[in-house]
C-alpha cells in the first residue's frame, strides 16, 4: 500500500494551554497573566468570562513555551502552588503537540467511522488512533482499508458486565486518552463511563434533547419536523444527557422518507462529530455541571 | 398620519389553487390535469407526490383562469362531479387575490406583532388584518403606530370560558379567515381550536420536539443547547404538538445568557413565523395527519 | 480484505424519469400525463413549473414502469411522436436503477475522494465507480484503500492537449457516464469540456460567483468575511461560470487562519460536492441556459 | 399615542470596556489586566488574541467600575499613561449605559427602518434615535408611526455636494454618533465617509465579495446562485469595499422569481443590519486594515 503523507509535527517547544474554572473573585486573570509574564511567556490567546447567574469564572489561556521560564514538567506545580491552591480553581494545563490515544466504538453504520479514519489518515488530527472495537464484525473492513486496528468484541454471547470488562482491559492496555462513540448502538454501563470521565464523546442522531433514545428519524419523520439535526456531546450515566458540545441541522421537507432523512442525517452526524472531537483534541473545550464551554 | 404605499391589487382574472389528496391510484394527476386543460386553463405551477408509505397521493395545481371555461363560482361543483367525488378526495379550490380575514393574538411580546403589522402596512401580504385581541394592555401602542384594531379582553376577571366566548364572538363578527397566535401566552381551549381547524397558526420559541411548553428559553440554557430554535405550527387541541410548517434555529454559545437568549431567540421566532403564515397565505400548506405539507 | 456491504440493487421493474422543457404552451401537463396513465403508468412524483419570464415549461415525473403498457426500450421513441415532437420539446427519459459509470478527477487534497469512495463503497449510491485519474501521485493512496483503480497521468512532461487526448481515451474506454473534478486543479479544455455536456460537475471552494478563480481561502481571509463557503456546478468552457448546482456556507471569525478557513471549508466542499452528486445521480438536475433546475 | 414600556436603563456604575490592538509583546494581557486589578476592578469577561500572520494583538476587556478606585473620566488618562503610551496601542474606552445617537439614512424601502424602530421603540437597543433622512418622501409614515423625526431630503433639486453638506449639518447639529444606512440608495462622498470613521453602518443586499454595485437580486437570479445573503459593513471610501462586520444566508432554488428573492432577502438585510448594529452598541467590534474582529 502506497503512503498517505507523513504528518506534519508542530515544532518544539510549542505552546501551554490553561483550562480553568473557579469561584469568581477580583484579580483572577491578572494573577494568571502575570505567572505567564513573569516567567516569559507570551500570550498567543486568552478568553475568559464570568457566569454571573452562577458567579463563576472560567478561562482558556494559551502561551509560547520558547523562552519560558519553568520546564514543561513543573509548570503545573508552580501553577497550583502560586494560583490554584489559593482560589479553589479546578484546572489542567495541556500542551501542544501532544499526540491523544483514541479508540473509536462502532456497530454496523459506517460513515462516521470512515469520516474519522480519513481525518486521520490524511493528517487533519494529530492523534494516535490506537483501537476500533466493534460489537458487530460489519466495519471490520473500514478499519483495514485505513490499516487500523479492529476488535470485534461480540455482545450477544456475553454479559453486558463481561462485554465492558473486555473493552476496558484493551482501552486500559492502550493508554486510551479519548473514546468515540462513532454511531456505537449499545449503552454504556457506569462503570465504563466513570472509567473515562469528560473522554467519551458520542454524537447522537437527533438534535437533543428532541429525540433522545432510539430511532430518533423514525421519530422525526412521524413529527413531520422541518429540520433534523445531529449532537455531539460528552457521555455520562444518564443516556443523551451529557454535556452538549456541538449541535447543527439540515433542512428536510415532507417528501423525505425516513430512510431519505437517514441519510441526509449521516452527513450532518459525522461532520458534527467531528467539530465536536476537534475542539476536544484542541483543548477548547471545559465541562462544568452540564453544561459545555467551548472556546473559540 | 402620511399614507402608506397602496397595496398593489393582482389583475384580474389570476388563477385558481387546487389543493386535494386521496388514496393513491393511477390516472389521478391525468384526470385532473385533463379537467383543467379540457377546460382552457393553463397550468403554472403542479407538484405532486405519494407517500408511498401511507399510499396516499398529494398535489398543488395552479392554473391560470383566463380564457378559463368554466365561471370560478362553479369550478368546484365540476370538479367534485368529474374527479374528487370518484376518488375519495379531500380538496380545496382557492382563487390568487382572495384577501384572507386576519385577526392576531398576542400578549406582552412586541416583536412579532410588529413583525407582522409591518409586512401588512408595507404590503408584503395582501390581507385584511382585522383584529388584533389581546389579554393584556401593553401592546395597544403597537396596534396604535400601525391604525389597527385593538381589543383588550383580559383574562383574570373572567373564566376561561368567558374569555374565549369573548374572543369567538369577535373572531366569528369579523368573519376572520386566519387566526395568528403571535407569542400569545395563554392555552386556547378546544372550543376555540375547533372553530377554526387548520387555521390557527402559532409560533414556539423553540425548536419542537424540544422544549414544549413554557419558558424554553430558560430549559434551553440549563440543557446547555449550542443552537435555539422556533417552530410555527397550526394549533390543535394537544399543546406544541400540532403539525408543523416551518422551522429554524440560530447559534448559541456559552457566554449567552438567558435574556441573550430570549433577544436572539425573537427574531427567529419572527421570521418563522412569518414564513409560516406566508406558506399559508399562498396556500402552499396541506394539513394531513400531524404533518403538513409544504410545498415549494 | 473483508467484504463491504453488498448494495441492495432495487427491484425491477422500477421507475421511468422524464426531464424535459420547451416553450409553455397550454395542456402539456395533460398530455404528459395521459400518454402515462393511457399506458397503465402510476406516477410517483411530479413536478412542474413555468418560469413567466421567459415563458418556458419545465417538468419532471416519474412513473412506475410495473404494468406500464410500453416495453423500456421503446418508451422513447412513443413519447417522441406523441408528446416532443408536437411541442419542440428538450427532453430525456431514464431508468431507476441505471448504475451510472463515473469518474473522479484528482489532484493532491484527499477530502473530497475519500468522502465519493467512502459513500459508494457503502453503498449510498449506486455507482460504477470506474477511474481515478490525476496529475499527481500523492493520492493513490486514497484510491488503493478503497480498491479504486488510480490513473497518474502527469502535467507537467506533456501539453496540456496531450494530456486531455489521454484523458479522454481513457473516460471514453471507460464508457464514463459522468465525470467528477474532486478538487482537480487544473483548467480543462473546451475539447473535454464539449465531450461531456452537463456531465461535469466541478466543486469550487467557495460561494460563487464570490472569489472564482485561485486562492479563494486566501481572499476569504483577505477581505475578511464571515461565511466562507463551496459551490457544485456544471463545467462549461468558462471557468467557474457554470450552472450552479448546489451551494452552502459554514459561519467563520477573525480568530480563523488562513489554514483554519480551509480546514473548516473541505468539510463544506465535500458535502456540497456530493449533494451535487446525488441530485444529478437522481435525475433531479435540468440544464437551460445558465442555470440548474434542482427538483425536490 | 399610548405608551411604549419605558427602558430599563442599566444600574450605575456598570462597566468599563476596553478596545484595544498594538504590534504584539510579551506582557501586554499581564500589564493590562494588572492595571484593572490594582485599581479594584473585577474583570467581567476579557477576550484576547494575537494574529501571528501580521504580529498583532486584539483585545476587549469589560471590568465592573463598582469599586474601582479611578473615577470614571480619569481612566482613559491613567490607562494611557501607564500602558497605551509604552506599548504603541490604538486604544477607546467605553462604558456600559452610554446611549448612543443615532441617524438613519433610508430611500424608499422600509423593510430595515421598520425593524431598526421597532427594536429602538420596544427597548431592544438603548439608543437615542434622532434622526431619520432621506432622498425620498416615502417612509416618512414609518418614522411618524414610531415618532421618530423625519427629514427629507431631496437628491435631484441639488448637487451631490450640496445634499451632503445638508445631511451633515443635520447629523452634526444632533450629535451623532452612529449612521445607519438602512437601503439608502445613494453613494456617500469622501467628505461625508471621513466625517464618520468606522461610524457608518451599511447593509448590502447580497453576500459580498459577490454581487457589488446595483441590483445584486436580479443578478443573483441571473447567476442561478442557490443562496442568497445579506451584508452589514462599515462603509470606507470603496463601494461595498468597507470591513464586513456579519453576514448571513437563505436558501433559493429554481422556483423563485427576481421579486421572490427580494422579498426572501428583505428577511435577511433586516437580521444582519440588526446583529451588526448590535455588535457595535455592544463594543464588540474593532476595525483593523480591512477587517472587523468581532468578539463574541
């Protein structure tokens, strides 16, 4: 097989990127600029807002690591020591150029699984994809043709207790940094969802919270609605629930078929989920409670 | 008060509006288009489709009257001899220039009832808005600016009975063709939904399925939606769930509060809205089931 | 390599498709119409307009074929005598089902071929998917992965005419119904342009007529707008001046590089491209003068 | 005339609100926040970046002037002083609650006047309206429907120098500080533009780059585009040349007539003039070059 084009690594030494949420007070984005100044750091951006309503501030902060003062490995140390022990700031420094191991989970529909493994194959996302697991052997050959990895990890022969067991010892045994459920038909146990907290992303066929649960174009059709819609959002214990980050729709009329908003659905999903794992990945988005913030 | 520009009046003699549906069978648009040619008419515009999955057939025929054969009082009684009555048809015949009777409720919102009055006084829509009722003061100004009509029936003093037997009364004295529900706040019961079926037009500031009943705007934030969204529904006797004529949405972020929310959310209520009520006014909309068809 | 999913081949008999327009004359609906239901044909779906301005009829219908009087061959030839001829008709009749032979033409961007293979290798749409063919060699990759057959026939050793006389050897080989220029960067020639009339869909990236010709991602960002956007059109002899197919924007900001805007418009690109596609896969699409009628 | 709800004026003493860009350095987010802090402000939201392609930094800043200890008309003194003079920045302070004067320059279309008043009268904007003129006596039943001062003045009686030299008295006699070209149909000279920099609004009837000049619908019909948009800009000496500040989009097809779109993009003009009127009253807006950052 011929070679898709190498990626193309961001130069060290690359940026930081501070994501940071604590109880408002004064002085919060001056004390954080002025840590970065006063090391050497150039901001390259900054968004910060407070949530008056619930009187909390959040803030993504990004600066050039060339020149900066502190080595990458006690940034985080001095961070907490000089700002966040002090302001009861929940927070995570990241940086850039740092490949995240992913893992996608499918069922039978392909395309979102296609759009993905395109995306990284060509070089859009700087990840390494490490596992596709799969409860049904269908896509078995999306993976091949892209050269990834493919676990079939049937459902029916097994407990639902069983079946996660086995998809967390080969996430556990990758390293995974991100699951995606990528159209993955079968619900997820908490157990397995609070193995991987604000790092599993599912899109849901359906603008939520219109729709949620099963079969949501069957539902869309019998509603005679005039656009449906795709959510990408985090998962968490309760099914179609999670924090949203990233909605769109594409206008369906009344000689649509189910099977013809099926299919217009399908773009609408993989491109939705995609911007949804692309924030992800560039560290613009922050949960708190159930709700998303996504940067800019 | 200056004049506004006079309504341009369609010439005489214009064209008629077939709009019909019935079980499925063959021959059906060769009957009907053969009546009409037959006849002398020249089509305009003829859309048709079955849904196959009911076996149900649709259309929308436009033909131009002049040279018609037929006089346009006695275009229905032919029709009904020659084609609706052999084939189990459900049908109307509207004839263009028809200036439709319009009375509109409305509450304390502004924006769509001065959505509205403005299309009517600039001559967007050729109507005869007769009335506009309302169960509180605070819009008389607006009906004022505009020369329209404006009754005040409130609602505390009385039963909802007494009120709706109000409303009817002067509905039914202005012999009102279309009632428009313009960010009315209160559940007309189905006395008064049953006086006018198909005929009662009412915007959601949501985007239905989602968010039925009251304060979507405030449920829309909690839910941490990334887009808001209006529909404009014909009203039946269950709440939000009449059939649909037309929906959109517009982008919401993080740092959009709840009044963001409700400001943005206005004007795509109004202009939903007034998309809805102009598909209705072309007599553009077919009513079966809980879905409406739209034509183009 | 395991097998994709067989594509589910619909049952004949299937359905016929008229396209057709000519000068609006009175009872060409009627005619139509009878000649398929005098010959036992039940029409599925029709649509039909008259564009005043210039006087002109446009239609398209189709009709099951099971129990239609007129064996498939000789439809043609019966519609010719009673209807075209008569009327100074353009006309085409097609076929459910018909697996039209196509061709990709590529440059070095992967986005919009992964996407084409990625739907018919799905099955989405029922296509030969007979050649890639490009200037470059840096996507055979794409092809391989997707067991298609990839072509390099280079630029730059050879005239651009000897490079169109290879071309066209090879589509014309190929029995190429219909020809796809997935981000193919180089201009054709009247030659190839004139050897399949309306039979070449082109994706430019961005809303036409904004910004034809080179670099449109560059002048985007230049003149700073807030929606970029992709255009699926017809190709004719004047380079990004076809009939328009299909169009969509996606919202940018003055955050977004010149990188960003490109990024974010591949993912329009290809979802407008196939649009295009399918609409034209469909029988949907009608050619007169400068632009594209889109049935429903 | 009854009366409109009066307008809930915000709570002194609100919010200071800087706009800022300067070449990029380090420090400058550290040194502006630190400024804020010390003197007591709480930081509201802030929102930064830096265009690497050009080495520039963009900035808006809004801080709480509760118990901030410079009192408000020494700010801009102080923050000069002790960072704008150091750092070569283009710099303004606002402050939230400045209601700003407006003029609305209109021909004969009233679709964008009806809504500006509407917004104006029902407490959308807080604004002090003073001024409607315009080459055409038409509209001057808008501006009395909502009390708003009309003057006419007329374009053919005089030389283009003569009518720009009236306009500017009356616009300077009121103050104002913002012009709203609402479809005036008339070019502005270099004497009037200059008056006004980065002052004047315009809306365009199309989505530029495309379709500049006159009559971009009828245009757009003959280009068969399958979108049409609307553009609100500042207006420079160029033609439809000016920073874009938003644009937007509706959906045409086939079927749709020259007077069609124009009455489809009336819809438009009128919520893309809005949000981009917004965006300036809100100080979210900042012209450098040919482009408009405009914070979220």
């Amino acid at each position: 097989m011929s070679e898709p084009p190498s990626r193309v690594e961001k130069p060290a030494p690359g940026s930081a990127i501070l994501l940071a949420h604590c109880p408002d007070q004064k002085g919060l984005v001056a004390a954080i600029t002025e840590f970065i100044f006063r090391n050497g750091g150039n901001i390259l951006s900054l968004e910060q807002h407070v949530d008056r309503e619930i009187g909390r501030f959040f803030i993504r902060a990004e600066w050039e690591l060339g020149g900066f003062l502190i080595e990458r490995e006690r940034i985080g140390e001095g961070f907490k020591t000089l700002i966040a022990n002090r302001t009861g700031m929940s927070w995570r420094i990241y940086f850039s150029g740092e490949r995240q191991r992913v893992a996608v989970l499918v069922s039978k529909a392909p395309h979102c699984l296609l759009d993905i493994l395109a995306r990284v194959r060509s070089g859009e996302w700087s990840v390494d994809l490490r596992l596709v697991l799969s409860n049904h052997p269908e896509l078995a050959w999306v993976a091949e043709a892209f050269g990834a990895p493919f676990h079939h990890l049937p459902a029916g022969s097994r407990s639902p207790e069983d079946l996660e067991a086995g998809q967390l010892e080969l996430l556990r045994g990758a390293e995974i940094d991100l699951v995606i459920l990528a159209r993955y038909m079968l619900i997820l146990g908490p157990g397995f969802v609070s193995a991987f907290p604000e790092r599993i992303i599912n899109i849901h066929h359906s603008f939520l919270p219109a729709f949620t649960g099963a079969r949501p174009y069957h539902r869309a059709y019998a509603r005679g609605v005039k656009l449906i819609g795709a959510t990408a959002h985090y998962v968490t214990e309760e099914l179609d629930e999670g924090p949203i980050i990233e909605q769109d729709v594409v206008r369906a009329s009344h000689v649509n078929t189910v099977g013809d908003l099926t299919r217009m659905g399908h773009d609408v999903e993989k491109i939705v989920l995609a911007r949804g794992i692309s924030r992800h990945l560039d560290r613009k988005t922050l949960v708190y409670g159930n709700r998303t913030i996504v940067f800019t």
